[in-house]
C-alpha cells in the first residue's frame, strides 16, 4: 500500500519555493501591459480606488490599498467582495470608483456579483487582477490582467497571493510615475532566492514544533494586510488557532492569550522599529515566544536593499514556510486543507 503522507504539501513546498520565478512572470506580463494600465487610471479621474477580494484576496485588497495611498497619494480602500455585492452604502455615491477585483481564480461568486453590481449602480471603471484566462473575471474589466506563471494546484494561496500582490505594487508605481519602485520591484525576485535558501530550514524546523499551540501574526501600515494573509495560511493548512492584530493593539486585550505555548510573529517595519520590537519584548517578558521579520536587527533579515513598499512582499514567504512545516509534521496535507475549496461559487 502506498504512504500517501509522503506526497503531503508537493505542490504547496514548489509554488512556495518557486516564487522568485513566479514574481518574474507577473512583472514580465505587466510590462507588456504597461500604457493600457496608465491610460486606465489617468484618463478616469477617479475620486477613489476600491480594492475588493475574498479570503486571501481580501486581505491582499487592505495591503494593496495602503501602498497606493502611500505611493500615489489616491484615496483607497480594501473591501470584501461581498460588500460591493450585498451592501448598497459600500461605496459612496457620486464618486467615480476605480474598482479593481482580485482573484486567483476568476469564478468567486461573490466577486463576479460585486463587478456585475459595481456595473448598475456604481460610476467608474473596473480592472481585474487573476491568474487563468478565459474565465468569468475576464470578461468583466475595461481592463483584465491575467497572471498564469502564478497559477496553483493548492487550495491555499502562496505564490498566487503574493504574485498578486507584486501586481498591484507595480501598478501602484506606474500610477505614480514611480520608476524607482518599478526597477526595485523587478529587483526582488533575484533578491528572494537566496533568503529563501537561507532561511527556510530554521523556520520550517520551528513550525514543526508541536509544543506551540496558538499563533498571532502583528503587522502595522503597510503590513496588516499581511499579517492577516499570514494568520489565515496557519488557520487553513494547519487547523492551528491563529489571529493577526496591529502591533500596538495586541496590548490592548490580546496579551492575555500569551503563554509559553504562544508564538508572536512581528513583521517588524524599519519606520516603526522601535514600538514593534517593543511590543515583541513584551510578549517575550510574558512568557510567549517570538519571531520578528524584517530588513534587519530581526530574527528573520532580508537586509535593507529595498524600500519600505518593495520590500513587503518579502514577509509573506517566511511565513507560509512556517506553516507548512507546521501541516506536515501534524500529519495534515496543506495542498489540500479541511473543508476548503479552491474557489467558493455560490447557487
């Protein structure tokens, strides 16, 4: 009889370690797309832009929506696409809305209704942001992007949420006329590779470690988004009890989860250090244990070559690498978690 443990997390292990390639890929097809993006946003006037998602790409709609404030100075926001679907107040009235829907796979239920609503009631346009032509999505945008060097055969998002997320960063320098975000964004996946080799053994080893029990990922600004990605990926691939919070309001109330068997996972900015680590020695003092992520002075170092927008995606690998370590040696198979889709269409 065959072990079918041994084949447990093949897929979720190469589209993890294949994410430099994969980052590639996005930002090869982007720059094909380059002059319909501009054109899209600078001849829309648009009051705002309304990042919306589902699961994994809901929190990648809050990440992305901070860095375009930060980069472009444009008000915007992350929904749940549900939102724009069922809420009529989830958008104001009379502002032209730029919405951009993202999703892996281009037949959410809840994401095509928020398009075909945005369509009736809204005033803008809408872009797509997915990884499979021909499907649904791609039919709704004034402009659809397609991303098939992130494609995945796990149910849990790794290469794909954050090949995404490179996406929108991008799009964020070329609504800004950022050229210098642009050429350090082209510049990560060279930069990924290594940190991966480096890294990656200590932080499966420590995911691997069954005396932890409970999980909570803190990410301030630009990095929320993330830490509430990071949270879901312990949730869904290894049945762990997970939360994300901001730094400084892990204070306030959560802290009293911490024990021995709690590990804090702090992806640390260079702008906030200070309070991050601050609130990391705290839990430490508590008796929790503690993981910091960031460009240095961290646990996790991927260096300071990069600037604070570029170098976001960097977080996200560290993490999904800890909670495949953590699926395997619980037996589960994080390729394909309990109870999970890889995509929710609704009747």
């Amino acid at each position: 009889m065959t072990d079918l443990s041994t084949s447990f997390g093949v897929h979720t292990r190469q589209e993890i370690f294949s994410q430099p390639e994969a980052w590639r890929g996005v930002l090869s097809a982007l720059d094909a797309e380059q002059q319909a993006a501009r054109t899209l946003y600078t001849s829309g006037r648009f009051d705002q832009v309304v990042f919306i998602g589902c699961g994994s790409t809901y929190y990648l709609s809050l990440a992305a929506a901070a860095a375009l404030q930060r980069v472009a100075g444009v008000r915007a926001c992350g929904l749940p696409a549900s939102e724009v679907w069922r809420n009529p107040f989830a958008l104001p009235p009379g502002e032209r809305t730029l919405l951009v829907a993202v999703s892996r796979s281009g037949e959410t239920t809840e994401t095509l209704r928020a398009c075909e609503a945005f369509r009736r009631n809204g005033e803008g346009a809408i872009l797509t942001l997915s990884c499979y032509p021909g499907r649904a999505l791609t039919n709704l945008g004034d402009l659809n992007l397609v991303f098939p060097s992130i494609q995945e055969e796990s149910v849990a998002q790794t290469r794909a949420f954050t090949g995404l997320y490179v996406a929108t960063l991008a799009l964020a320098a070329l609504w800004a006329d950022d050229a210098a975000l642009l050429d350090e964004l082209h510049r990560l996946p060279d930069a990924l590779a290594p940190l991966l080799a480096k890294h990656a053994p200590a932080l499966e080893q420590l995911g691997a470690d069954l005396s932890l029990d409970r999980f909570y990922f803190l990410g301030s600004g630009l990095r929320y988004g993330l830490a509430c990605e990071l949270s879901l990926k312990m949730k869904e691939m290894t049945l762990s009890h997970s939360e994300p919070f901001y730094f400084m309001e892990f204070r306030h109330g959560p802290k009293s989860m911490i024990t021995p068997t709690a590990l804090v996972v702090g992806l640390v900015s260079e702008e906030r250090r200070d309070d991050d680590h601050a609130v990391l020695a705290e839990m430490a003092a508590l008796g929790g244990r503690t993981l910091s992520i960031g460009a240095h002075q961290v646990d996790v170092a991927f260096g300071s070559a990069f600037s604070a927008i570029a170098s976001a995606p960097l977080y996200l690998p560290f993490g999904q690498i800890l909670a495949l370590g953590r699926s395997l040696a619980k037996g589960l198979n994080p390729d394909r978690p309990e109870h999970l889709d890889a995509v929710v269409v609704l009747e």
